[in-house]
C-alpha cells in the first residue's frame, strides 16, 4: 500500500500489553510503505515508561512523551485523556506537511487489538464507501458505548441515559433479609444498566456492509490524516466522552465515519463480557465478598 501512517496513542500502565500489542498493529499495518509511533504517556504506577524506553531503542520509529502525574492537575478522567489525545493532534498538525502520512491509526496499546489482522485493514481500502474514518468491531459484541453515537442505535450518553432511568424508577422495597435485600437491589439496578448500556452491546456479523455513526471508536481507529487538521479532543465540560465531540464536529462539516464489520480487534473483553447478566452478578458478588472481608479485618 502507498503512503504512510502514523500510528498514536494514549497510554498508562501498559507495562505488560505495550511491547506484544505494539508488535501485533505494526503487523497488521504492515502493507503501508512507511510506519511511525508516537505516543502520549501519563500518570503510570508501574514500568510503563521504562518499557517505551526499551522499545524506543529497538525500534527507532517510535516516539513518545510523558506529562508525569497529571492528575493532580485534571481530576476528571476524560479531561485527563482528552488532554493527551490534544497532544497527538497538535503533533499531526506540526508534523503532516514535511511527513508522508497519508493516515492516522489511533490506537489503545493495553491489550484490546490482539486480533487486529492485515488483511481486515487491507480491506478497508478495498471499498466503494466514502469514508474519512473507520473504526473496529469486536467478534462478541461491540463494548464501545460511551464513544458511539449512531442513528437507532445508541444516540445520548448512556451514563446519563442511566441516570434519568434511576431517576424516573422508584427504588426497590427495603428488605431486612440482607440476601433478598441484595437480590432485589441488583436486579432493580442491573435492569436499568442492562437498559442503557448492556443491550445496546450489539453483536455485528462481520459480513454487515459498514455501519455509518456520528462518532465511534472500539479501540481502534484509521483515519485520512486532515480529519486532524478540523478537529481536536476538547469536550462539553468533559460530560461525555472525548471521541463523541471530537466527531461530532467533523460530521457536521461532512466528514464520514463507519464501524467495519469485519475490522476485528477482539473477541471477548472485559467490557462485552457485561452483556451477560451471570457476569455482572458474579462482579457485584465479589465486590460484596471483598467489601466483607475488608471490614472483617479491621
């Protein structure tokens, strides 16, 4: 494939996934003539950053930069990433007019493109579809809510479409049996997540024609790199997700996005396993027990 790529991402406590996933996207990009990295590291408590040093010297196309502890400086998350993801953009617009990049793969590098093939981002190119961005799909259930927004699909922020069904439901009746307590208030609560986030966990046959959003990301992402010369991470006060206003302002001046079907970065993850309720009682379970044996110890 002609052309290049610049290969970016956020990254934090990813000492142990970086090297093997980095190893598997280079693969799976391996048709472009020329591949650069550079990444945004922040607020790691393990090895994170001696990893990328170890990899910088063995592969002398990856750069990065940390900004050390930077929640001490922005305590919301999202605005936290959306910071890092900003860092990225101003280095694509610094950088696209002397570079070869024809393409920007966003990426997360903590384990969640394992699957990530080169002939499913081969195929991309093979299209017929208009498209400034196209975003993966998993095997067992797209988990990306939070970024997604798409028409009949998922079309509010599901924390706060959570929300407005917590406020609309009356709460479960007060039991003095703890476990009938505990039951009941799960499902109560379970119902309302299965509502706004678990149901809308689609499973998405890889042979689907590509899926048009508004915004969507699912871990990875390529996108025509003057997508980065219109649009920047900065949220509505940091409410939603930092994809959501990213895209949101491209679509309204034409851009295209699309999840491919067939752009498969993984399985089962920890996020769509959720979409089974056996797994969600088994997590609020555990939380219980550890909760219990916390208190028991002091």
């Amino acid at each position: 494939m002609s052309g290049g790529i610049l290969l970016v991402g956020t990254v934090s406590n990813v000492a142990l996934t970086i090297e093997r996933e980095l190893k598997v996207v280079l693969k799976a990009l391996g048709s472009f003539n020329n591949i650069e990295i550079f990444l945004v590291e922040s607020d790691s408590s393990d090895d994170t950053l001696e990893v990328l040093r170890k990899t910088q010297k063995k592969d002398p196309r990856l750069t990065f930069i940390s900004k050390g502890r930077l929640s001490q400086h922005f305590p919301n998350r999202i605005e936290r990433i959306a910071y890092c993801r900003n860092l990225y953009v101003e280095f694509i617009k610094k950088n696209l007019e002397k570079s070869h990049w024809q393409y920007v793969a966003v990426a997360d590098l903590d384990g969640m493109n394992k699957k990530l093939k080169r002939k499913a981002i081969d195929n991309c190119f093979k299209t017929d579809i208009n498209w400034d961005g196209i975003m993966a799909n998993q095997k067992c259930g797209y988990y990306d809510i939070y970024a997604l927004r798409a028409k009949n699909w998922v079309e509010t922020d599901c924390f706060s479409e959570l929300q407005k069904l917590k406020s609309s439901s009356p709460p479960p009746k007060v039991y003095q049996n703890n476990v009938v307590s505990f039951f009941t208030n799960f499902n109560y609560y379970d119902n309302l997540r299965n509502i706004a986030i678990f149901s809308k966990m689609r499973v998405i046959p890889r042979s689907n024609r590509p899926i048009k959003v508004e915004s969507a990301f699912g871990g990875f992402a390529i996108y025509k790199s003057s997508v980065f010369l219109k649009s920047d991470y900065e949220s509505l006060k940091y409410k939603e997700s930092e994809h959501v206003e990213f895209h949101r302002k491209l679509t309204n001046i034409g851009f295209n996005f699309f999840i491919r079907p067939d752009l498969i970065n993984n399985n089962l993850n920890s996020y769509n396993i959720s979409r089974f309720k056996a797994i969600r009682l088994l997590r609020e379970l555990r939380k219980v027990w550890e909760s219990f044996i916390l208190n028991s110890g002091r």
